[in-house]
C-alpha cells in the first residue's frame, strides 16, 4: 500500500486556484522530487500534505487512512511522524542551533538533558555544523540555516522527511553532501523523502519518483522516475524541463 | 540619427503592410512624457518602425509592454522592426504569458460595498476574538489538568519581562499621576480649606482607577505591543507553522506562558503603582504644608481593604485583555515585516480600547454593588 496518496486534490487561495486534480501515490521508501516552475504551488502542495493547509477539495491519504478528514487527535498522531524543513529554514529565532533540534526531542521522549544535547550535536554534525551548535540562528548564513532546518527535521528520526529546496543556496559540495545524506537516511532509518527541488543533477542522482506540476495548465503533466521521464515522457514540457531547457 | 534629443513619441500608423507603431526620440527617465499619437489601439501592431529611435532605457521596453499588454487581440510572435536589443528584451517579457487570475483584482469600492465589507471585517474580528478566547480557556484547561506543556524558561524570560523590567516606567508614570492628582486637588479644596482631603482624593483615585488603569496601558504599549511583533515575526518567517508540525499546541507553548505572566504580574504592578502614586501625592502635600503623618492618617480613613482591592481586582482583567489581544493580533499576523507592523499597532489599539470598554463596564457594576 502506499505510504502517501494523494487523490483529486485541488489547491486554492480563496477563488485562485493554484493546482486542480492532483493525483499521485509515494510507496515506503520512496525518494520523491516535486517539481515544476518558480511559483507553480510546490511549496503549497508541501503544506497540503503535511496538512498546515486544508484542500479546496480532494484528500490526503497516509498508508489508506484519511488525513484530510481526520479528527485532530488523530491528525496529531500522523504528524508525530513527519520531519518539515520549510523553504526559509524557519528555526526558532530565539533559541540555538542545538536548541532548535533537541526541543522537539525534549517535547517527544523522555530522554535525559545530556543525551538530548548529545543528539542535537549529531544531527548537526551530519549537514556539517559541527562547532556551530551554539550560534542563534541569525548569526550563520542563510546556507547553514537551511541546513540546521534539515537537521532539525530530522531530529525526531521521521517516517517521512519533507524537505521544501533543502539544496537552493548551497554550494556543490555542500548540496552532493546533502544528497548522499538523504540516501542514508533512506537506507538506514527506512524514511521515505519528499523533496521539492529544481536541481536536475541531484534530481537524477536520489530520486526514483516525481511529479511534475505544470503552471500553463494547472495540473500535474507526469509522475514517475524522473530519468525515465526525461527520455520518454509524452509530454514535451517534461522533457524540456528535465533536459534544461534543450530539447531532445 | 536625427532625433537624438527629442522627447520621446508613439505613433500608430495605418499604412499598406498592415498597422505600424513607430517609435521615435530618446527614451530616458529624465526625459519628457511619452507623447502618443493614433489614439488606442486594438490590435496587436503588424510591424514596427524604428528609424527615428534614439537611445533609450528600460522605460521604452516597459511602455511597450504596458501597451501591448491593454491590446486584446494577441498573437503569440512579436512584429518585426525592433531592433535586436529591444526584441530580446520583449521576447523575455512576454515569454511567461500573463496569470490573469493571479492579479489582485481591486474592485471600485462604492459607499455602500465599502460599508457592506466594513460590517463583514467587523464581523469577522468579533469573531475571531471569541474564537481565539476560546482556545485560550481550552488551553488553561489542558494546563490546569497537566496536559500542556511550555518550557519554563520561557516562562520566566517572559514574567521577568512583563514584571520586574516594567517597574521603572510604572515606577514614573505613577508618581507623576498621584502628584498630578494631588495638585489639581489642592487647588480645589484649599478653597474650601480642606486641604487635608487631598489624601482622600489621591487614595481614592489609585486605588479604584488610576492605579489599575495606568498600569494596564502602560503594559499595552509595552507588553502587548512586544507580544505582538514577537508573535508576528514567528509568523511571518513560519516558526508558529514548524511548532505545529513537531506536534506543539501553539497555544499551549506561545499563548499561554505569555497570559500567564501577565495576568500574574499585572496585580502586583497594580498595587506598586498604587503605592507610588499615593507617595507621590503625600510629597505634593508636604510641600503645600500638609505633613506626611497627618496625610497618612486621613487616608487611612479614606481606604480600606474592599475599596483598595478593587483596582487590584480589576487589574486581572486587564492583564488577560492585553495578553489576548497582543497574541491574537501577533498569531494572525500575515507574513510580512509591515504586516507585522500593522499587528503591533492593532494589538496596542484594541487592548487599550477593552481596557477602558471593561473599566467602564465595572464602573457600572461596582455602582450597582454599591462598593
Ligand atoms: N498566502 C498566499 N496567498 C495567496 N496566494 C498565494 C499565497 N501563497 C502562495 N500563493 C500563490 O500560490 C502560488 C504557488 O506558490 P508556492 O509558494 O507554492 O510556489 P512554489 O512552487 O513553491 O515556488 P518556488 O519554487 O518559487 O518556491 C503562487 O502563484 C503564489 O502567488
Ligand atoms: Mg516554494
């Protein structure tokens, strides 16, 4: 069964309708990249799915259950199992770096201070901000912003990991790096990843599954493997896009 | 070119090939208005004609666009005749084709549309108001039965911002009030030659109203206003939307410790401001021949612990107001730094306007009461 469907969903702000008739499955330990133009409504179908933002119609489905229609309580428990980084980073500005991932470890386990710092201080070692744990968010680049928002992200080790430009702003290195990690995770903690992302090499690199939000129509143009759809998509949009720009 | 100094100028022309827009002058910010000749037009030009064009900057390209844009007739391709420069530039603007839907419609407001939306707005933010108060009681509720959960720190950052660093001000603007008071009552009563009822009047005065008063739009412009824009700014950068996805109430962890506090402090700040605005009187009357003891010793006479807990008493009320108006305006706050501007100004606006609605409203009941 799928770990996330998604079924006629239609997104709005008030009568502008933003995407109409989504529909698309990601299975259990799926890498799946959201693509589309600047402004197109990825980061909105983001916040659709982890429900910061209620369907104008349509729902969300996590392993067949109803999130869209779910009562709160049990809306909390799907949540409990997601990992966010959100487009600006969004960390908490009044707290560190180490504050900003053991709160929700505090908040959600029972462990003692010193672990909860001890975990802080790893996640943040893996998006490489070792040193910088006790910075305030607003006295490291915006890179490293987003990148302590990833590790935040993962602080609770999710089921599945949202990740909305996690690479946008960073160098090459520092995005590839940010690539193999996700492939961990995936290997290691079995977490299923949802990535908006515009990067084509690293597109090709992680993802085994995508859908394509088309802004001229307003709907979905593909989904599947994205290197299957850069040779073979019938739509030429697709094609055009995964081959930056040059046509095949 | 010939008109290399000439004002910048548009002219539609009907000739055999079809309709031509000549473009002719230099086109400069500084320079003169664009002088348009042939009237509008509704049809896409089928040819440009650019012999006379000087130089130009951006504002050629953006008229053009501007004009091309009016034309309902369109055609996908650009005419030929500008030169390559300028096509580029027009290729690049038209390229992503105009999301009509997406602009922000203003609609012609007419007296009685605008007060019809007025009325909905007013609506929708008494309602907002009850809505959020009742989140708030639900999540008192969760904290009293030990369901909620904020850090504690937090709590105390917060008390010692809305207590111990707001002494100086109350501190002030409450001295300066009783000896106010007591000067305006002097003049009065010496009169009659009754001076010595100025400590009545001061005592009264703090403690029933000024005192509580005071104090409360003190804290508004103070706390509330900080609430707001600290709410505001967690919007507007999405931490309030983060909270809520690692599975935090934001009432429970932002709304609540900030109404706590307040509604914790505003007693005490309270009865300190009474008993500084009370002192600042007593000086008053000293240097206007009334000592200290006999000053005491009347408004003792005057006050008594039911009239001197009113204020304190009502000072609750006002603590919870400002804390709610100062959350609900951050919280709502839309994602902008003006935006949270406006919801700082809003907060200090609508908690200072319940503060004197509530302080009214138990003038008439404590009337009713006889206290
Ligand atoms: N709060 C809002 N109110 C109205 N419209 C909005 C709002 N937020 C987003 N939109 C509109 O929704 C559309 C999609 O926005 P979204 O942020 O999802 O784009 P995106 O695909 O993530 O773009 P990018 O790649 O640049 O991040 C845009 O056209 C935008 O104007
Ligand atoms: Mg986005």
């Amino acid at each position: 069964m799928a770990k996330v469907s998604v079924r006629d969903l239609t997104m709005a702000f008030g009568s502008y309708v933003v995407m109409r008739d989504l529909n698309f499955d990601i299975s259990e330990r799926d890498i799946f990249v959201i693509m589309g133009g600047s402004g197109c409504g990825k980061s909105t179908l983001l916040r659709h799915l982890i429900g910061l933002k209620e369907p104008a119609s349509g729902r969300v489905l996590y392993d067949g259950e109803d999130f869209t229609s779910a009562e709160p309580d049990q809306r909390e428990r799907f949540i409990r199992r997601f990992g966010v980084m959100y487009q600006s980073g969004a960390l908490w500005t009044s707290l560190t770096l180490a504050e900003n991932i053991a709160l929700p470890i505090e908040q959600h386990t029972e462990l003692p201070a010193k672990d909860v710092r001890e975990l802080a201080v790893y996640k943040l070692a893996l998006v490489g901000l070792s040193g910088y744990e006790d910075y305030y968010p607003a006295q490291v680049s915006g890179g490293m912003n987003k990148r302590a928002g990833i590790a935040r992200a993962m602080a609770l080790d999710p089921d599945i990991l949202f990740l909305d430009e996690p690479s946008a702003g960073l160098d090459p290195l520092s995005s590839r790096r940010l690539d193999e990690l996700i492939l961990q995770l995936r290997d290691t903690l079995g977490s299923t990843v949802v990535v908006v992302t515009h990067e084509l090499a690293s597109i090709f690199a992680i993802a085994n599954n995508s859908i394509f939000l088309n802004t001229v129509t307003r709907t979905q143009s593909a989904t599947g493997d994205p290197k299957w759809l850069r040779d073979h998509s019938d739509n030429s949009m697709v094609r055009e896009f995964l081959n930056r720009g040059a046509t095949p | 070119m010939s008109n290399e100094d000439s004002s910048p100028t548009a002219s539609w022309r009907q000739e055999e090939g079809g309709l031509v827009l000549v473009l002719s002058g230099r086109w400069h910010r500084g320079s003169r208005p664009v002088n348009e000749e042939g009237g509008r037009q509704t049809k896409w030009p089928d040819s440009f004609e650019t012999s006379e064009l000087g130089e130009f900057d951006s504002t050629l390209p953006a008229y053009l666009l501007g004009r091309l844009r009016e034309i309902e007739q369109r055609e996908s391709q650009l005419a030929a005749g500008l030169p390559e420069n300028l096509q580029a530039l027009m290729e690049l603007a038209l390229g992503v084709p105009e999301q009509s839907d997406a602009k922000v419609s203003e609609e012609a407001a007419t007296g009685l549309s605008s007060l019809g939306k007025a009325t909905t707005h007013a609506w929708e933010a008494v309602g907002s108001v009850v809505e959020f108060t009742g989140q708030t009681v639900l999540s008192f509720g969760r904290f009293v039965t030990g369901r909620s959960s904020f850090r504690s720190r937090d709590f105390w950052l917060i008390l010692q911002g809305c207590g111990v660093q707001a002494l100086p001000i109350v501190a002030l603007i409450s001295l300066l009030i009783g000896m106010i008071l007591a000067f305006v009552g002097n003049i009065q009563l010496a009169n009659f030659g009754a001076d010595l009822y100025v400590a009545d009047l001061v005592g009264l005065a703090m403690v029933r109203e000024m005192g509580a008063v005071m104090t409360a739009i003190i804290m508004s412009g103070r706390t509330g206003a900080a609430f707001a824009a600290s709410l505001g700014s967690m919007s507007a950068n999405q931490e309030i939307d983060a909270l809520r996805t690692f599975g935090f109430n934001p009432f429970d962890f932002l709304v609540l410790p900030r109404l706590l506090a307040l509604v914790l402090m505003m007693p005490l700040l309270t009865i300190f401001s009474n008993i500084i605005g009370i002192f600042g009187g007593m000086l008053v009357a000293w240097t206007l021949h009334t000592p200290p003891e006999l000053f005491y010793a009347e408004l003792l006479t005057a006050i008594n612990p039911t009239n001197s807990s009113l204020g304190v008493f009502k000072s609750v009320f006002f603590g919870a107001a400002i804390a709610v108006s100062g959350c609900l305006q951050g919280m709502k706050a839309g994602n902008s730094s003006v935006a949270v501007g406006d919801a700082t100004t809003r907060s200090v606006v609508a908690s200072i306007t319940s503060i004197v609605v509530l302080d009214s409203m138990f003038a008439i009941a404590f009337t009713i009461l006889d206290i």
